[in-house]
C-alpha cells in the first residue's frame, strides 16, 4: 500500500470515526486491520495493539467476534450487516462498508459494531441499525428459521419456553393476546410439541359461527333434531378431535350460556349431543385464545371466571410486534423467503425499504407484517423493493412514531470523510491527475468527486 495514500487516509477518517460511538475498523483489501478507534477495546475486550496488523483470520481464532463482516464483505463485494457475538457473548450489530478503485477492486472496508444485547425498546433497536446499507438477503449469519415463531426477543423467547414446558400437560392452556400476534401458531406448536401431535388439531372461530348453530356445531346432534339437520345426525367438532387438540379462537365471543356448557367439557371430559341425553365420553386437549382483557371482560360480567381463571387452565401472553422489535427483523427475512418461494420471485428490500419497515408500528402485528411484504412482492415490478413501494399511510406512521438521529450514520460520515480526504490531497497537490495517482482512482473520478462537494483546485494545472 502508497504509504502516502495510507497517511492521508488515516488523518482524515480518525476523527470522523472516532467521533461515532460504535466500534469502528478499517480493513484493507487483504482483511488486515490497518486502524480502529478507542471503542474497539470495549467492545472486543482487546487492546488496540492487539487488534492492529492481525487479519481477520487471526481475530476470528482468538476469538474476538464469532464471525467477521469483512470477510463476507470481501467475498460478496457488497455491504453487509451481520449480527454476531464477542468473546464475552455479546451479541453485536456490524456492519461493513466497501470502498472500490475505479477498477471496481475492493481498498478499504470500514466496519462500525454496537452492542444490541439489552436493547429493548423501539429507539434503541432503530438506532443500531437505522441507514447502515442492510439487505435482509445478505444477513448471512442469521438463519432464516423454518417457521414464523420467531424468538430472538427476550420475551418470545420466555413465550417459547413456556409454550413446550406447557405442550406435554393435561391442562387446558389460554393464549391472550393482540389480533395478528400469532396466537393460532403458539396453539398449533402446543399441539406438535406435545404427546398428541399424532392426534387431529381442529381450530374453530368462535365468532364466525351463529350462536344458534354453535352448541351443534360443537357437541353435535342426533337425527331429527331440527329442520334441515342431517337425517343421521352429526358429530360435532369435539368428538372429531378426539385423541387431538381442538384450538378455540375468540373463545370470548361465546356466550354465558356456552361458557357454561364449555365449562362441564373441561371439569367432566363429556359432551352431550343436541336431542340427546346420553354422556359421551372425550379425550381432547382444550386451547383457547382471545384478544381481549379479560380482567375488563370479567368485570363487565361478560366472562365467567370460574372459566377462565380456574386453577386447572394454563395461561400465555403473547407480546404485540412493537414490545419485540428484535423479532421485526427475523420475521421480515421469514415473510420475504416465503412468498419469494411461492410467487417464483426473487425480490429483495432495498436499505431505505427496511429502515421504513423496521420503524413501523406494527399495528396488526406478525400477520400485518406478512400481508404487507407479500403484497410488495406482488405489486413491485423490480427486483430491488425501494421505499417508494410501500403503502404511503405506513411510511408516514413510521416518519411519525420514530425519532431516531441519523447524524451519525455510516453513509454521512463515509461522505464527511471522503471530502475530507479530497480536501487534504488538494492542500498537498496541484493536479486531479496526482491526486487520482496517490488515491488510487482514475482521474474523471476525482473531478467528478471534487465538482460533488463543491472542491476546487488553488490553481489550474
């Protein structure tokens, strides 16, 4: 490397980087660490002039990070941002940078991390990510997980946990939570982890059926029960997930009269058909969820408690999307893998396409999330799926609902120190065609960098 060319880079990106608070690198076309600010040594729990001259080969085998950016920024020529772990185990945000000659060959990579481990809330998360050049195509240390039952948050993470302690028990289990959280998936997991996942798993909607067909429906009806019923009768839907699970969605919309009848299947284990007075013994797991409070629902006389409070039923609160925005991320890689797969697509988001979709409320939660990538990837002609493409009310809710300082993101302070190298050579040099041989660009590329930042040689040459 021009020793000068490596003097004058230095000079002009220290300050900018050591003014960022995150861990920042710079790496050089062979993975060699040529400099790094003060927070490295917090960050990598290393000192400097250990970090200095080693390449990312040699960091890796002792440990410093899990996996290096650099190396999968070298190899795919392409920013990438990474989540990865110190040798204390904490998890990091990094992300790389290229810099190109005008031959297209990598110079520098320059690397800034933050650590995400206790990062809880919405500002946080947004700010270690927000305008780093991230492509949910190129997280290449995250796998994308095989369902939508995402736990990288603490708190699904503690669902998760509970929901497979819960899946070999006898008890009946009730799932609260907003619409959209995944409510049916937690059912269907509690179902497939569990001694009944050979058994039928039959989800109802409590709401969508008439409360005068719903005792029918449940339990059952024995011939000539009513006009126009079956002339041999019909099983209802708890005899027909006996050995199985039966889920109850918007189990709250049943009426007191049900919850009374609901109640002696849970305490006795039989059903009574409509027309007939004879028991008929179940063997059925009950899961039921609601979005409702049913503290509120309880007090309003709306719920009986005997029913929902019981000692016997085992209780599963699902946080809403915006309590949990480490599983935004995951769950757009999902959705986008998913529909890519069933539309014979293969889209992708554009950096200031997620920034938009990790700032989002969320609102309707996972199943909001899921309609909106799936619609992108319908509605969008390009391959690369920008911002412009997604619906406008939701890009005006996330420029609302976030505050997040972007002065010091990676591209501003890449273009600050970029003018600052131009300026620095202009002081030592009197010519573009110098200056593009010191820097190791061709000469347009210098008057076209120079006419950008508005620099000017001190005299023509």
């Amino acid at each position: 490397m021009n020793k000068l060319r490596y003097s004058i880079q230095l000079n002009t990106l220290i300050p900018v980087l050591e003014g960022i608070s995150d861990a920042s690198f710079i790496d050089d076309a062979d993975g060699i660490c040529i400099w790094c600010n003060s927070a490295c040594e917090e960050f990598y729990l290393i000192d400097k002039d250990d970090i200095l001259g080693k390449t990312v080969n040699e960091l890796e085998g002792l440990g410093i990070f899990s996996q290096s950016v650099t190396k999968i920024v070298l190899e795919n020529k392409l920013e990438t941002t990474i989540i990865h772990e110190n040798k204390a185990g904490r998890k990091l945000l990094t992300s790389g940078y290229p810099i190109f000659d005008d031959d297209g060959n990598i110079i520098y990579i320059i690397t800034t991390s933050r650590d995400i481990t206790s990062l809880t809330s919405r500002d946080k998360r947004l700010a270690a990510i927000n305008n780093k050049m991230l492509d949910v195509t190129q997280i290449d240390n995250m796998e994308v997980p095989e369902s939508n039952a995402i736990a990288s948050s603490v708190s699904m993470q503690n669902v998760m946990t509970l929901t497979k302690r819960l899946a070999n028990v006898a008890s009946p289990v009730l799932i609260t939570g907003e619409s959209g959280v995944g409510k049916g998936l937690i059912a269907k997991t509690l179902h497939e982890e569990g001694v009944r996942a050979d058994g039928p798993f039959i989800v109802v909607n409590c709401s969508a059926i008439p409360e005068t067909m719903i005792e029918a429906e449940f339990f059952g009806y024995v011939r000539g029960t009513f006009t126009g019923s079956r002339a041999e009768g019909k099983i209802g839907l708890f005899e027909s997930a006996e050995g199985g699970t039966i889920f109850l969605d918007d189990v709250s919309e049943l009426s007191l009269n049900m919850q009374a009848k609901l109640l002696r299947v849970l305490r006795d284990r039989v059903i009574t058909r409509v027309g007939s007075i004879k028991n008929i013994p179940i063997d059925v797991r009950i899961i039921s969820a609601t979005n409702k409070n049913l503290r509120d629902l309880v007090k309003a006389g709306k719920i009986r408690d005997d029913l929902y409070y019981s000692p016997n039923v085992a209780p599963i609160a699902v946080p809403p999307l915006r309590e949990r925005p480490e599983d935004i991320l995951p769950l757009i890689q999902v959705a986008l893998k998913k529909f890519n797969e069933e539309l014979n697509e293969n889209k992708i988001l554009s950096s200031d396409a997620l920034t938009v979709l990790l700032k989002y409320q969320w609102p309707g939660n996972v199943r909001e999330l899921e309609n909106i990538i799936e619609r992108l990837i319908i509605t969008t002609d390009a391959r690369i799926i920008t911002s412009s493409q997604i619906p406008s009310f939701l890009r005006e809710d996330a420029e609302t609902n976030t505050n997040v300082n972007t002065d010091t993101s990676l591209q501003l302070a890449m273009e600050k120190a970029e003018r600052e190298i131009l300026t620095n050579a202009l002081q030592t040099y009197k010519s573009t065609r110098a200056m593009a041989k010191v820097l190791q660009v061709s000469q347009p590329t210098i008057v076209r960098k120079l006419n950008k930042y508005g620099l000017t040689l001190s005299k023509s040459e």
